[in-house]
C-alpha cells in the first residue's frame, strides 16, 4: 500500500507542472520529449540486477532535466509575434473569398510554426492550416479562400500559432489578437455576371429570354449592335451606315411600376436543395429580380415574414435601393415556426396602397398553409398584381420518375426493404398524389387570377426573372 501511494505521489510530481505549465502559459509536451523521457525510464530496469547502476541513473535523470528545463527557456513568447489580416468584409454566399495573413517575427532567430486562422466552421477555409519557417526580423504572408456555406455577420477574433522551443521538447499555442468582422450576403456576383452579359446582350447563357413586347414603348434608351431577334423595323438606318454594322434603337418599357416581395422565412423554407435552404435560393431570386426592376426604373420593396414581420424595406427606386435590400435580407435566416399570413398581407395592406406586382414566395406542404396563400393572394386580384411563387420538392418527381424507369419490376419474393420494387412503387404512389394535389391548387389559383411559378429552387432565378420581363412586355401591371 506504500509502495502504491509513493507511486502516485511520483506520478503526480510529474504531471502536476505540466498542468501548471499548460494551465497559466499554454506549454505543452511534444513527443519528443516523452521519449526521453523514456531513457532514465528503461534504465531504472538496470536496478534489478545490480545497485551500483543508482548514482550513474540519477545522473542521467537529473541530465534529462536539466535538459527539459533548460529547452523550456527557448521557447517563443507573446511579444515575438504580430499578425495582420487583410480581407474584404463584405462576401458572397458559397463563392471564394480570399484572405491575407501578414506573420512578422521580431525575434533574432528563426521559428519554425503552425498557423491557423480563428474562423468560423461555416466559412469552410482552404486550406486551414499553414505550417510555415519565419526567418529572425521577417515577414511571411500567406493567403486562404473562404467559402461561406451561411449567410450573416461572423467574427475572425484572433490567428492561433503554435511555435516550438529549439530542441522540439516543448510547444507553446499563442492568441495573437486580430479582430476582423465579415459579413456573408445572398449571392451578389451574380449580380455583376447580370449586368456584363446585359452589356453584351449574352443573358440567354444564364437563361434569361428576350420577350417579345406587346405594343409598343416610345421612349428612346439607347443603340445597341442588331441581334437575330430584333425586329428590322427597330434598325437605325443611318447610324449603321455610319458604324458600316447592323445597329438597333432600344426602347424604355414603361417606368416608376412597383415590386412588392413577400419572403415567407417561416418552417416551410427550412428544408434544403443543393446545398442551401430554400430561403437562400429565395434571397438569391429575389435580389437578382430586384436588380433588374431597379435598373429598368421600377421601385422595390421587401417584406419578411414567419410568426411576425422581422423586415421591411418600403419600395423605391435607384440602385442605392439596392444595398438595402441586401441588408436586410442578409442575416435573415429560416425558422421553425409557423408563417402568419395574415400578418405579412396586413401589413401589405397598410404599408403599400398603391398598385405593385406583389411576389410571394413560400412552399406548400400542408392544406392548412395552402388554403392561406390562396385566400390571402386571391384578395390582392384587382388592388394588385399577385405572383405567387411556390417551390418544388425535387424529390417528390424524382420518387414518380423512379417507378416509370425502362429497369422497374415488381419482384414479390424480394425482402421488404426500401430498394425492393414494390416499395418504391409505394412510394411512387404517395408522391404522385402530393403532387396531383399540388396541380390542383396552382390551377385554381390560376383560375382566380393569380399568377403562378412553379420551380425547383436552385433554378428559380432565371424563371422569375423571365416571368417580370413577360408581365413587362404584356403591359400586365
């Protein structure tokens, strides 16, 4: 029992000062030093056969001390490193980002380090860690991509470094202070990839379609190089025989109209397709449509909405309406409760008298919801113009397709599991009635004047955009 107390106390003398040392300064043993810690170990062994090997192991243990000790000295502090980091501190959802680390080392020697960046694990950094050698009185700059899977504020508090003494015995981890603060918006580079392909009247490559007007709008916007679908009356005769090339008046449709977005954010946008929630692939929508009415003259306006109102941007127009939009839609985040319809509408109501192409973008799951969004989009028909946007679940098609494949075939005897036929001929069934459902209610909506889209999420943007342009062209607002 004595033998087995002295054996704890000696265990505890040896790991007591490695708690304090990893406690008050953050130093901690590197593996180099448990082996060797292992040489007076083993050569304790040696007392078994002969007591003579007692002062020639004491000196080898007092020798590994002092060598420990004497190793733990060289070990870097606080005040021999600095870091900067540079970053834009505005970024887009799911595109890269690059930031900038600057190291300086104000010591005389070199050290040979690990870096890492203080980031969030919802910005994905590539890579995420560095493992550099800083030269005495140097500076080493190295950069990393961050790519933003959750849209909001984020804090990059400090850069973590862990540093070794010189032998490789000990390690120190520091905190070096360096506050940056980033804030994540829907995706906005979609925005600039819009206005360059408008510039060169490429946007049928992200599947916008140039509409045919009904009528015609008299006021003169601008000349543009003659495509195939440009009607001939629209040449401009002389400035192509001074140019020598085909060249086109454009005309401006009718200004100052009104686009009133209604973002349910409630828990029917929680749900995911490739990678982000349906009220990502909204957000994203609604500002590439907001964009484009901004920049053919409308006024724009937003209105999110689950159990309350949590924003409201009042419609206007100019493209300073565009970083309002941005910010207030930026942070907003789905929530797992139940949408008030009849709130958003009310506000609607008292917010917005005159007449706007009202879009409201939601999912139906359930009868409940669903007889809300037709009842409350149906008395909008004549103040104003109701879309009603109502996303798709991809996997209810693909559980229909999946049982009118060329390879289906009932196999009774199969084991009763999800890939048997039958199952899935089950499932097929189920899906097929949601969705029969689901045409019913976009067809009596249709019947009762309201404009309807249905569409995957992750290929909503081009659709809505394509349906303004066709409610542009019809004169409908």
């Amino acid at each position: 029992m004595n033998a087995l107390a002295v054996t704890l106390l000696k265990l505890a003398a040896a790991v007591a000062p490695l708690l304090a040392l990893a406690w008050a300064w953050h130093v901690y043993p590197r593996r180099r030093l448990v082996y060797l810690a292992l040489i007076p170990s083993l050569l304790t062994l040696g007392l078994i056969g002969s007591d003579e090997l007692l002062w020639p192991i004491v000196g080898v243990d007092l020798a590994c001390l002092v060598l420990a000790v004497g190793d733990l000295a060289t070990l870097p502090r606080r005040r021999y490193f600095s870091v900067e980091r540079r970053a834009e501190h505005v970024s887009s959802l799911r595109k890269p980002h690059e930031v900038t680390l600057m190291l300086a080392n104000h010591a005389r020697r070199a050290f040979a380090v690990a870096l890492r960046d203080a980031v969030p694990a919802e910005l994905n950094p590539r890579p995420r860690q560095f493992d550099l050698t800083v030269p005495g009185g140097a500076k080493t700059t190295v950069k990393y991509r961050l790519s933003a899977s959750h849209r909001g504020p984020f804090v990059l508090p400090a850069v973590h470094l862990r540093a070794p003494s010189r032998l490789g015995l000990w390690q120190r981890l520091l905190v070096l202070p360096c506050e940056t603060r980033l804030a994540v918006y829907p995706d906005m580079q979609q925005i600039s990839q819009y206005a360059l392909l408008a510039r060169t009247d490429r946007l049928n490559l992200v599947g916008v379609h140039r509409v045919r007007r009904v009528g015609h709008d008299h006021d003169f916007e601008r000349l543009r190089d003659y495509t195939p679908d440009d009607n001939y009356k629209h040449i401009d005769w002389r400035t192509t025989a001074r140019r020598r090339k085909l060249t086109v008046r454009d005309f401006q449709t009718s200004q100052a109209q009104r686009i009133v977005f209604l973002v349910d954010c409630g828990r029917m946008m929680t749900n995911e397709a490739a990678g982000l929630s349906l009220l990502d692939h909204a957000l994203n929508a609604v500002l590439m449509l907001g964009y484009v009415a901004l920049r053919q003259g409308d006024s724009v306006g937003l209105i999110a909405f689950s159990d309350a109102v949590h924003r409201f941007v009042p419609p206007h127009g100019g493209m300073s309406q565009m970083n309002r939009l941005l910010h207030a839609s930026y942070d907003r985040f789905p929530q797992l409760v139940e949408s008030r319809y009849d709130l958003a509408f009310r506000y609607l109501a008292s917010h917005c008298r005159k007449r706007a192409l009202v879009v409201l973008v939601s999912n139906v799951i359930d009868e409940v919801n669903t007889h809300q969004i037709e009842r409350y989009l149906k008395n909008l028909v004549g103040q104003h113009l109701p879309l009603g946007v109502l996303l798709r679940d991809r996997r209810m098609f693909e559980a229909v397709e999946a049982a009118t494949a060329p390879d289906f075939e009932l196999n009774p005897t199969a084991p009763l599991t999800d890939a048997r036929p039958d199952a899935r001929l089950w499932r097929a069934a189920a899906a097929a009635e949601i969705l029969g459902w689901r045409h019913q209610v976009l067809t009596d909506l249709e019947t009762k004047g309201v404009l309807v889209l249905d569409v995957a999420p992750e290929n909503l943007t081009a659709p809505l955009i394509n349906r303004y342009l066709e409610i542009k062209a019809r004169h409908l607002l």
